[in-house]
C-alpha cells in the first residue's frame, strides 16, 4: 500500500507522515523530480509497485508531485494508492505557521501577514479562479448544455484529491501527542479500505439504485445476489407504463400520508418487490438481499416466499418493523444490519470527546 497524503498548508501533513514512520513502519518515498520531470518514470513505477505486496506499506507527501500531473494521473490509476487528506481549521494553521514564521509587530503588519498566508493558501488550494475559469455554452457540444471550463488542469486540483480521499483527518487536536494518540484508532493498513467488502461492494449497489427512484416518499434501491454475483436490482416506483410517481402517478404518495400509512392505495412497487420479481423464485433460492431500508411487513412475505436466505440492510425502517423482522426471522431469513468498513474514515478531536450532555 501507499498512503498519499494531501491537504492544505499546516494542516499536519508532515506530522503525520512522521508517525507513520516512526510508530507504523512504513517507508518514505521521495522520488527524484528530476526523474519525474525527465517522464523516465518506469523505474519509479517499478519500485512503488512493491508495495502492493503484503505487509509492505510506503507513504509520500503530495507536495513532492503536485506540479507533476502526468505522474500523479498514472499514479491514482493504480488499485494499491490509499489516499488520506488532512485539514484543519484556518485559523488554527495561521497559528501554526506564526509559530514557524512569527508576524512583524504591529496591527497593520499583523493584518498584512494574515491576508499572505490566505492568498498562499488560496492559491495552492486552487481557490483563486481569477479569470481562469467562466461560465460558457459552446453551441458546436451536442448536449449544448453551459460547462464550467478553467485553464488549469483538474488533474492537479486539491480539491480533486479532498473528493477521492479513502480518509479524511481534521487535525484541530490541542497537541502532536493528543494528535498522535487519536491516529491509533485508524488501521491504515486495513485491506479493506482499498478493497470493500463483499457486503459494502453491494450495499454501494444498492445505494447507487436509490438514485434511481421516481417515489415522491423516500429513495430506496435493492440488490439480489447469489454466490457473489448479482442476481437483480430494483428500486421503488411506479410499474412500467405508469406515469412516474413523481410526475402524479400515484395519488397515494403525492397526498399527505404518513410513512405505512394507507400502503393498500399505493401504486408504487418497492425496491425488494421490483428486485424479486425481475430475479424470479428460482434465481431468489438461498440468496442474499441488500437493501438501503430494513423491509417493510409486505416485502417481507415476498422474501420468506421466494427463497432468500439472508437480508442485510442499511437503515432502520421508520416504524412498525417489528412485525416484519419476526416474519423474516420464522422464515429462517437471517437479518444483518450493514456495518461499513469504512474505508471513508474520518478523525476529528470532537469524534475523539466525551460526549457532552
């Protein structure tokens, strides 16, 4: 594995490449600019790719390459690359650099110090557009819709690196050791963040199929899965050839009744329904169904009747679940509430705090 880190100034990117090192055992990388420069990178290439070997784990500052764009795409292309961003809040990065760089004294100087390190700060985060990015609509593209261009490559954005990051830290913690102290909570090495799980691989599907949904009441989206394959999707809404929901195909969904209210006058088919019904009872024996919301006492027959041996879900259906988890329960279907990997993890001080009355 290789543990890129990234993140604005003072942030305690260095801080934590320290630990890592020290405390971790991981090993550094700085590959020669020059190499990187000259795009004799094979050799470079060669050497990172070890690292996607068991119990070899390196980390690498983003700042080393962040000019080298070519490098860095190469590089997130390749499944081994864990990226971490670290942030913390600019006032308190303003005081960290103060400590390395101290204002000249005075109000006005002070002030001065201030405004140069949110323009330096701005401008490696890639804030300032000036006049580099506009809002334009090019007749000639075929969906002629208006596209945000900038003249810098989003290649090189930081902001790019925030979205795609596996782990977000937010170092607002009072001191290097309580900092140092929280980091044990995260297991960089987990395989797990660069490659999901079975059952997150599929609750991602199933999410995914939420956004499919034309339902004026809630997103939910199914998956079906057999010996690790997918059997079928579904989502909630209208049947085929009906108007969608969201358009008034359903007068049930689109007055004001409560959540397993009136079920009998909505014409909408759940996500599960739709999954089993286009998988079939054959294809539905001994599966597994990932939904986003636990079953309602409905779906709930469907899935005794057609086979499912197991239900995982995500969230907790807003009432009345109780008689739906005993029938999936007497039907031998055994129910799992869906626990993350969280290869996503976030580290902030407050998540590290008693909670507070």
């Amino acid at each position: 594995m290789l543990v890129l880190i990234c993140g604005p100034r003072r942030a305690g990117k260095k801080t934590l490449q320290s630990y890592m090192l020290s405390e971790l055992g991981f090993h550094t990388i700085i590959p020669s600019l020059q190499t990187v420069h000259q795009q004799h990178t094979h050799a470079l290439f060669d050497r990172i790719s070890e690292y996607w070997l068991p119990h070899r784990n390196a980390v690498l500052l983003l700042d080393h390459l962040i000019h080298y764009n070519s490098f860095i795409t190469t590089l997130l292309k390749r499944p081994w690359v864990l990226i971490v961003h670290v942030d913390a809040p600019l006032l308190t990065r303003y005081e960290r650099h103060c400590q390395s760089a101290p204002p000249i004294i005075g109000h006005d100087a002070n002030l001065e110090h201030l405004r140069q390190f949110i323009a330096q700060d701005d401008s490696v985060t890639n804030l300032r557009v000036h006049n580099h990015c506009h809002l334009s609509s090019n007749n000639h593209v075929r969906d002629s819709q208006p596209h945000l261009r900038s003249q810098r490559d989003p290649t090189i954005d930081p902001l790019l690196f925030k979205r795609l990051a596996h782990i977000h830290i937010y170092n607002d913690f009072e001191s290097v050791s309580h900092f140092h102290n929280n980091l044990q909570h995260l297991d960089f090495s987990d395989p797990r963040r660069l490659r999901p799980s079975w059952d997150t691989y599929f609750m991602s599907l199933a999410r995914l199929a939420a956004q499919r949904t034309n339902c004026m009441k809630r997103k939910v989206g199914c998956v079906i899965t057999r010996n690790h394959r997918v059997v079928a999707t579904g989502y909630n809404g209208t049947p085929t050839g009906v108007k969608n929901c969201h358009q008034g195909g359903c007068p049930r969904c689109n007055n004001h009744h409560k959540q397993g209210v009136a079920l009998d006058l909505c014409l909408c088919l759940h996500a599960e329904e739709n999954a089993i019904i286009e998988a079939g009872r054959d294809r539905c024996q001994l599966a597994t169904l990932y939904t986003t919301v636990f079953p309602c006492i409905l779906c709930s027959k469907k899935i005794v009747q057609a086979g499912v041996s197991r239900v995982v879900f995500d969230t907790k259906y807003s009432s009345g679940e109780e008689p739906a988890h005993n029938l999936l329960e007497a039907g031998g279907v055994a129910i799992d509430c869906f626990q993350s990997d969280q290869n996503c993890a976030r580290l902030t001080s407050l998540a590290c705090s008693p909670a507070v009355n």
